[in-house]
C-alpha cells in the first residue's frame, strides 16, 4: 500500500477500530457544531473524516485551512457512523474516520467546476482543465474500463499465440486513402515521413515474415477534417494472421469479444455473432453497419407500387430505381403534418427528393397520396407493412442508394425519438460479403471499398476484367448497436492479383511500384496467405463505457480543430527549427 | 490449430501413426535415391517432410517444382525416422512425415540470403529485405521475447493497479531537450505539433488526475544525430505514481525485474539490487553506469603521488586534479610499449593528456617513469592497488572528469579485450543521488542532468541559491550491465520549486509559462507529490536477447542516417501535400 493503509473507497465496517492512513483530495469541508467533516476522495471513492477538539485540536486546526481539492495525508481511527447519519449510497458509508493526524500535501485554487460526475460547464473548459476533468470519477471509470479491455484482449491473444509486435511511427507517406500528417526530415533534405494511417503494409509484411500472428495496440493517423466522432490520432487492435480462413477469424474475435463482454461488463453474449450480407444490411436497414437493437425495417415495395396511380412511385421503378418505406407502429397520433414535414427535410439532406407518407386508421389509409393507392395496391402494401391501425407509413421513392441512405437514416431518427432502443443491449452482428470497390461517379473511377490490399472472393476474379462494380470482397465488418466497431479481410498475397487490383484503382505499373514495390517484391519470397482485422478501440470504449464521444475515451483529445487545448498544440515553431528542417511557412496571411 | 493439427515445431515421437497437416516454408529440399525430402518450417521449427512414389506419384512430381521458401500446406503421416537418420539437434528429428498430399500456396524467387540464424550478408541487404530478415529464427525468438518481456511488465503492473493510459503523439513542442521531430497542421497555418521525447508531461498531469498509478510502453521521437545505439523512435515502458516514495518506486521495479528475469530467462536474481551513489560510481567505476561484472576499479593515487617526482602526478594534484589507476591483473605480458601507445591515443580520445603506465615485476615497478618513483611512493601504490608480480598499471592525471571518462572507458576496453566479463551474468545496480544539474562550461548555464521537473533533495533545496553544482536530485538510474536500462525520480510538485527550477536553467518567467504554463497552472489545483521511472525496452530487449544492436530488437529500424531501407523512408511528397501545410522548401541544392 506504499504509506498508505486504505484506499479511501475501501474502508468498511470490517475496519472498524483499525487506525489507519489515508491519502486523497479533499471532495468537500462541512463545519458541524465545531467538528470538521471532510469527505477525502481518492481514485477507488470516498470516505468521510472528520475533526474534533476532543481527538486532536492541532488536527481540527488545521482542517479549518482546508479547501475543495486539497491534498491530505491523514491518520485516525475507523468508527462506526452513528445512527442517522450513515450514506447507504456510499461503500463507505457505515463508517468514518476519526483524525488524529492531518498534512497538506499540496493545496489548491477553487476549481473552475466541480469534481462531479454531473457538472454543468462547456467542453471546451473541461478539456482546458483535462487534470481536473480526469478527477471526476466517471472519467476515472472509463480509463479503467479501457485499460480493462485492452488488458483482456492481449491476454485473450497471447494465449493464442499472437505476438504483439510494434511498427513504425516515422514511415512513407502513400497517397491513396486519406491525407497523410507529415514529418519533415532533417537529415533527407526535402523529403518527409509520414504518420501511419494504419499499420496495413506493415503487419503484411510480417506475415511473410512468417510470424503467422500479430497483434498491436496500434496509433494511427489521418489528417481529415474532424467529425464528431473522429480524432487525428486514433487507436485500433490491430490483428493479422497467416493460414486462417475467413470463418477462422470471425471466430476467433468472436471468442475474443465474448470474454471482453463477460470481463467487462458481465454480459454472457450468445455465440455465432449474427452475420448478414453487405446487400442484405443495405436492403433490410439503409445501412452497412445496421443497428439491430430494434426493427422498423426498410420494406421494398417496388413490385407493388410499379403501376401505380401515385406516379412518383411509378417513375422511381420505371427509371430503375426503388420504392420502400418503413412502418412507425403507432407512430400515427406522434407525427403531425407539420413534424412530418420537418422529416421530409431531413431525408432531404439524404439527397431523398420526397418523403411520402400515409396513416392508417380504422377504415383504411390517410393522407394526401392515399387517393391515389388502388384497393390492390392497400392489400399489398398492408401485407407486406403488416399494418395495423394507428401506424404511419414513411416512404421514399428514388434511386436505389438514396432510399437507403434516406430510410436508413430515418429509421435511426425516429428509433431514437419514440425511444426503441434497449440501450441495455450490445447487439453484435457481422456484416460480410462486400463489395470490393466503390465507384466514384465524380472522378469516373473505382475506389478500394476497404482497401487496395483486400482479396476479391475467388469465384469473382474473372469479374475483374468484365464487371468490377460485381466483385465481391472476402472482407467483414464487425458492428455493434449501428456503430462499425472494426473491419477485417483476407489480402491478396499474389502479386499478380495485387498489380491487377492497383491496375484497376488507376495506378500505373509505374506508380504501383513507386508507392508499394517493397511489397510486391516481398510478393515474389513465399508470402503465406493471410488476413485480419482492425478494431477502433476508442468506439469500443465508448460503447461499452456509455459515454456519447469519442473525447471521452481519450486521455488528452483533440477538438473538431484539431487543437489541444490543455497544451495549445499545434504551436508556433522556431526559426531555428524551420531551417534546421529545410522548410519555409508558405502561409496566407 | 485453425487448418493445420501441428506446428511443425511441435511434432514429436508422441504423434506418430497420427495424420497431420501442415504448413510452412520450404527450408531446404534434397532429392535422394527417387525420394525428395524437404525441412519444412515455421514459426516453431522444422520437421522433415519425405515424398515418395510408393506414397503419392503426384505429390511427389509436385516436389519436384517446390524451391527454397515456397510456402507448402501438406498432409500426411507421422512416422519414426529409420536408424540412424535421426538428428538429435531437432526437437522433431526422431520423426518424419511420409506426405500424401501437397498443396504450394506460393511460390518464392531465390532469397539473397539464406534464412539461417549464422547468415553472411551485409546489414543493409538485412534491412532491405527485413521480412526475410525476420524469417531467420534468431530474428523470431527476439521478438517473441520482446512480446513475453511486455506481458510480464503488463501483467505485474496491472496486479499492482497501474492503469494502462495513452498519451498524445501528436503534441507540443518544447525547446528544452533534444531536437524535436515536427508535423505542420494543416488546419492551423503556420503551426506545428510535435512529436514527444516522452509522455513526461502527460504522466505528471496524470497524476494532478488522481489517477496515482499510470503506465504505458510508449513511443517516444528524438530528431538526434543516430549512434549505433539510438533510433529515432524508441520505445520505453513509462510509469509514474503518486504518492510514493523513491524507496517504494524503486523496490516496486526490482520486483518487475525480478519477474522478467525469472519468466523469461529462467534466472533468479537478489534483491534487493545494490544501491550506488553517482559519486561512488564515478569514483570507483569512472562511469554512471558501471559494469559491475568485473572489478579492475579505479583506485585514487593523489594523496600517495601529490609530491612526486614525476612532475605531471604533482602537477595534477596541485591543480585540483586527481591521479588515478587501474591494475591489469596479471597484463603485463599481455600489453607490450606499442599496445600501450595504442591505449595512449585511446584515452586522448576522452581528453587525457597521456596515460602513465608501469609493469611490476618480482624485482619491482619497471616502466619510464619507474625512475620518479620514490620508495614510499612504490610502497603507498603497491598497497593502494593490491599490486603482484605480473600486473600492468595504466595512471591518468588529469581533472577529475576527464580522468573519470579516459580510465572509465579504458577499464571497459581492457576487459572486452582479456575476457573479463562473464557475459552470462546480469548485473542490475542503481544509481542514486544523483547531480541535480549539469554545468556547460562553453555555454556557461545550467542544465538539468534528468529533466527540468526533477526534483531536487529536501535537504540541499537551500543549495539552489547558494551553490547549484553541489545540490543532488531525488533522482535514480537502473543499471543492467554497465547499460543504463532506465532513470527516474521524483518529481517538482509545488509551483514555487517548478519555477524555481526554470529560472536556474535561464528561462525568463514568460518564458517558462510560454512552454510549461500549462503544467504550472496544473500545480496550483492540489497536485499529489509524484514520481516515475521509464525503462528503454528496446535496449533491454537487447541484453536479455544478447543481441549486439538496437535495430534487431525493432521489427523495422532505421539507419545511421534515420531512413528505413525497406520502405525508403522518408521521401518526397507532392506539390499538393506541401501546399496544404502551407510550406515550401528551402533545400540547398
């Protein structure tokens, strides 16, 4: 216990009549009747110690000086509270502690909030002050839950075998993907490191190396501009594995992710995880990382409505696009015309032209479309919705992609709304099969949906040639409660898949090899076969700790800027460092 | 087993009769009497593997095309080798497999160098084609130690409640120390991060946290010109705690030692390690870091010689210098006039003027300045430095530094050369009480010997005033070896002393808050006293693996020049990339 005979939180009525020593921060001071209480708070919670004439005066004198935040040291004896005054809420509650000894370690300014879990102030203030933001204790909790999961997923690896190995910081800046932070070189003039975005190459590169099982808590980088839910640096698990199939892997992190779940959070989750096609997910939910925790689901009703009166339905079909909706049960008397018109603004943003909507009462279905919906037409729509009275139909006519975007997002809206969502559930689900690229209609060209290195399935390989936007990936994603936790492939490990693969991302042979030759040459050394996955570790901490951002998952975030505002970085550098750096500030103003 | 049902490592005489699969690398192939044999490999070892026409023709005629390092997936049968072709040297070499079935997952090209531990290729070869490199099983076995190293530390210090945190790597820059490594924001014209030497700052503002206990193996930069032991990142295994004394901080790390020697090296040490003062050490080692596996000690001559005939002992003495020697025990012979006139310009390297030697022989001291020894002279050497027949005594006079530096690398010199050391002992020792400060004559300031935020020992805080050289710091070094593995201590944890500090190493108030405002802010919001350590674990990796170099116990190391061979790192980036980190080049060429 290093000078200490207690943690503060720890001090029970089995204590009672121990003398004991206590070291801590001063949660608050009450003057009672000429005692002294203070509530001493230390990382493990808090216990009440109080000052009286009669144990010590030189003590009770002392606490007088005492303020919020104060760093004690003290001595005294456990006793049990008297009755009446016991805190049922506290672990420590039965008890207190008369001092005998007290020293101020270190004293304290009056904070610029309180050391609670429930304070009111601006983010920007608390992340000002992070060491005192780190204080209250739901913070506490969840660095503790992430040193908890981290501490299970290496054991969980270690004992399978993985090795956890560390890759470089300082590398070679590839422009494919996001943008790359930089690092100017001193010694190379006018040349650069870059940051790793993921250690992708890397942990290939030690599968022909024959280590067969990685793993790293890995850094990564990406200088993008920050979303909510982004941060420029980010950590993921990340994993690779020679000789394991795509099942061997889903597998493994299956059993991985239960024991984390069971260790953490004491949930028994139930094994396969769900697994759902890339098509399927987009078709039932709008989305390719689906939040299963409630249903409302995407219903296609294309078939039904192609002859419609209605002609907005029509021409989406006739044009080749799509009709679907999703049924808000009982959702009819909670939306107004004027809250539905606000919604069709939202599936607006969504690119969705329209949101047509009906209500269903009584004696049929309501609203401004519902004369043009034939008899035919109702049945349909009423069986395929299963429609009961007092439900609202919410539908979008359009282009395939824009109906699930718009619907998806919807159904996620409205979920949250009219409450749906158990949020007591960690639902899991693998999303597989995915397509292997992304066609970009701007640029004319084909994007690597995962990335360059992911192995299209074999059966898709002639496609490659003939109809890329076909092919199938061998990749998963693994996605909790509608957030993608981490996603995984088989790589390609023939460097004649690998050149065709850059060759259809647009690359030259030339390029190809200017960026990647090291890897296609260790292509040509008896690369095993080989995959893995990467999970974001800073969103699994946010789920699993309840916390709404990923700021709070991070000791020492970054705002939307990219600003530390505890340190003022990023920061004016010197001369002297310029030059030294063969560099010049090219700046605007 | 994930598709195979052995390691081939693993396949002993208890699996024989039983089908196996397996998968690895080709070793190396021999064709015998209508047979093929191959060494397969993995990460765990080799196994024959035999091919036969009585076992499978179309295996067989497979084996024919398989080259060194193609990768194989074969299935067949355990069987104990025939007399006399058992090799003893395999943990396998009592069996075979007779292969029915072979699959060649990929093929490979001729290594430049073979995959064996004892391989003959220039290191630069190594680094370009590191995921050979690592094949070779030494290369392996590092890195698996270098894992098991990290989970013992990991493992120990979660029992002990230190929490697992992670600092930015993306943060501030700050003058003071080595040169920075710096990344532009694009986002904040002008402006920069920087990459950290350590997460010193962050772990103390851990502490202002409340979090008490906090560690992390972290990656830290230094932009430093490379010896043959620095890389520019490195990795440290980074504590801090509150609360503790240097007694509890240093106890604590010696049983994490003594854990990592008995798990992974199966030695036990004793401890508690012994304990040296930084001025004994200097004294008697000419080092802060002594290799204590041999003894050859310095032994201080300038009370004996302060009169001597030989003008440069007087000399040195009177000038407030010190004479010193070591005994070669038994060197005599070893070392003739032009060996020692060698070892004479091996001191000058470390500023000694000359370097005095004598021989002793059964009739007396022989030597050039034999004839300026007086009588009592001879006998105060002869008692002082245990002298026998047959010893050589190599003398510097000269300031105390430079005769610490020259005799202290003379003495490691000498011993690598006569075989002194006993390489499989591990000598831990620390290094405590060390000099608060350095002086730089040239620039005549002070420096601080650890970092700025050490602090300095209760008893000589007066001293900071009066007489800055003399005050020591609450400050330890943990030696392996004659290596320093890591340093540590206590740290400043009241502003008054902080800023102090800063104004004897010459900063201006505002200057000091211009760097460190935030920390000093911190301190006035109950910080706890506090203190660390941080160990170099690649180094570490390196004694305990007997590795010679850093880059081998780092998967992808750098060069001399601080570039990666494999990746060619760093180097150019676009036009574009620079224009949005508002900088342009200013290269000299």
């Amino acid at each position: 216990m290093f000078g200490r005979t207690y943690f503060c939180g720890e001090v029970t009525e089995a204590a009672i009549g121990e003398k004991v020593v206590l070291k801590g921060w001063v949660q608050r001071r009450r003057d009672l009747g000429g005692l002294i209480f203070i509530d001493l708070r230390d990382r493990t919670g808090i216990i009440q110690i109080v000052f009286s004439p009669e144990a010590n005066k030189e003590a009770l004198a002392i606490a007088e000086k005492v303020r919020n935040e104060y760093v004690l040291d003290i001595q005294g004896k456990v006793v049990a509270r008297q009755e009446g005054t016991v805190n049922d809420n506290l672990k420590t509650g039965k008890v207190e502690i008369i001092v005998d000894e007290i020293t101020i370690l270190n004293e304290s300014k009056t904070p610029p909030f309180t050391i609670e879990d429930k304070t009111e102030v601006a983010e920007d203030v608390r992340l000002k002050y992070r060491y005192l933001d780190l204080r209250r204790p739901v913070m506490f909790e969840t660095f503790k839950m992430r040193h908890q999961v981290t501490k299970v997923m290496r054991d969980f690896l270690d004992a399978e075998g993985f090795l956890d190995i560390e890759t470089p910081i300082l590398t070679k800046s590839t422009p494919e993907g996001a943008r790359d932070y930089l690092v100017p070189s001193r010694v190379h003039e006018g040349e650069f490191y870059a940051l790793p975005q993921s250690p992708q190459i890397f942990k290939q590169l030690l599968m022909v190396s024959g280590v067969e099982r990685y793993y790293q808590i890995a850094r990564c980088f990406r200088d993008e501009d920050l979303r909510a839910d982004r941060q420029p640096e980010f950590t993921q698990l990340d994993i690779e594995t020679s000789f394991m199939s795509q099942e061997d892997i889903m597998g493994m992190m299956e059993q991985m992710m239960e024991k984390i779940m069971k260790e953490v959070k004491g949930i028994e989750i139930s094994l396969p995880i769900a697994r759902m096609p890339y098509d399927e997910a987009m078709s039932r939910y709008g989305s390719d990382k689906p939040d299963t925790r409630f249903d409302m689901e995407l219903v296609n009703l294309s078939e039904i409505v192609k002859d419609s009166g209605f002609k907005v339905f029509a021409q989406a079909v006739e044009t080749g696009g799509q009709v679907k909706a999703i049924n808000v049960k009982q959702g009819s008397d909670k939306y107004s015309r004027k809250d539905i018109d606000a919604l069709t603004e939202f599936v607006k943003v969504y690119g969705a032209k329209g949101l047509a909507w009906l209500k269903a009462e009584e004696d049929g279905l309501k609203g401004p479309i519902a004369k043009f919906i034939s008899e035919e037409e109702q049945k349909g729509l009423e069986s395929a919705l299963a429609i009961e009275s007092g439900d609202l139909l919410l539908f979008v006519a359009d282009k395939t992609n824009v109906v699930a975007d718009a619907l998806g997002a919807l159904r996620l809206k409205l979920a949250k709304e009219l409450g749906l969502i158990d949020e007591t559930k960690f639902n899991f689900l693998w999303v597989t099969d995915w397509p292997l690229f992304e066609f970009d209609e701007g640029e004319g060209r084909f994007y690597a949906a995962h990335h360059p290195f992911t192995m299209p399935q074999r059966a898709d390989l002639e496609l490659l040639d003939t109809n890329p936007k076909q092919v199938k990936a061998q990749a998963y994603d693994i996605v909790l409660n509608g957030y993608e936790l981490g996603g995984g492939s088989l790589r390609i490990f023939e460097k004649d898949v690998q050149e065709k693969m850059f060759e259809k991302l647009g690359f030259t042979k030339e390029e190809a090899y200017e960026q990647f030759g090291f890897l296609l040459d260790a292509f040509e050394y008896g690369t095993p076969p080989h995959g893995g996955i990467a999970l974001g570790l800073d969103r699994l901490i946010m789920l699993l700790s309840g916390r709404t951002n990923l700021r709070d998952t991070i000791a020492f975030p970054k705002t939307a800027s990219a600003s530390c505002l505890l340190t003022n970085a990023p920061s004016e550098v010197s001369e002297t460092q310029l030059n030294d750096l063969h560099l010049a500030l090219n700046v605007s103003k």
